[in-house]
C-alpha cells in the first residue's frame, strides 16, 4: 500500500468514521485506485437500517476523486471544497455494498480538469467483479 489512512485523512475533508478510504495502491496523473474495508464495519456513518445501500459507492468514489485531486496536486494540506454537481451513466449492480465480503477496490480516472470543474470516470469493485460504475461532475470553490 502506497498511502494508508492517516495520510488519507490528511488529504480530505474527512475524518473518523466518514473517511471511507483505507489505503491507496496506485496512483498517477490522471488515474488512482484505493481499497476499503469499511463497507462491513457496523459503525459506518452511512448505514440505515443496519446496512450499506449500494448507491453510498458514490460517496467512495467522490472520496477517491477528492484524494487524487489532492494527490495530483502536490498538496500537502486538505483539497479545495468541491460539490458534486451531477453523475451520468451511474450502474449499481448489487443492492448492498455490506454484503460483499472481501476489501473494495475504489477507481477514479480523471476525465476533464477544467480548474473549477472536474468530471471522473469511477468504479467500485469487489468478489464478482464491477459493482458500480459512473461519471461524476465535481464543482471546486475558488
């Protein structure tokens, strides 16, 4: 692992419990892949009614966007605050992410850096392979 979490929660505007993110594996300019498990752990901010509904994988992603953005960056300290304005093509193919056993893999690929809006292509995977896909457009404050 190339980043774990305290670096992580360096990095983001998360702390605690929100910071999804355990590690990162990889990363490049355009490119980073994480690993999470804390889709099983029972005190997961997320959860209702005791379990993790697949559509909390945007918040991974956007967590993992937030990184590279900080990563890519050179930044030392938390990235810009950023909003998300929109996803596109989102696919979830489980209903729950807590029902996957093994660590989550978290992928984002930037697509577009235009300064104050950035659109990542992302994907979470796990046993089965691909368990969400999409695109997320993300507006930066100045």
């Amino acid at each position: 692992m190339l980043i774990g979490k305290v670096e992580i929660q360096a990095r983001i505007p998360h702390a605690g419990a929100m910071c999804l993110l355990d590690g990162v594996l990889s990363w490049d300019d355009v490119h980073i892949t994480c690993t999470t498990r804390s889709h099983r752990a029972p005190d997961n901010p997320l959860r209702r009614d005791g379990r993790l509904h697949a559509i909390c994988g945007v918040e991974y992603a956007a967590q993992a966007m937030a990184l590279h953005g900080a990563l890519a960056g050179g930044a030392l300290a938390r990235p810009r605050v950023g909003y998300l304005a929109s996803l596109r093509g989102l696919a979830c193919r489980v209903v729950y992410l807590d029902a996957i056993e093994g660590d989550l893999l978290v992928e984002a690929e930037r697509l577009v850096d235009e300064g104050s809006r950035v659109i990542h292509r992302f994907a979470l995977g796990g046993e089965g392979g691909e368990l969400m896909s999409g695109r997320a457009a993300v507006v930066l404050e100045p």
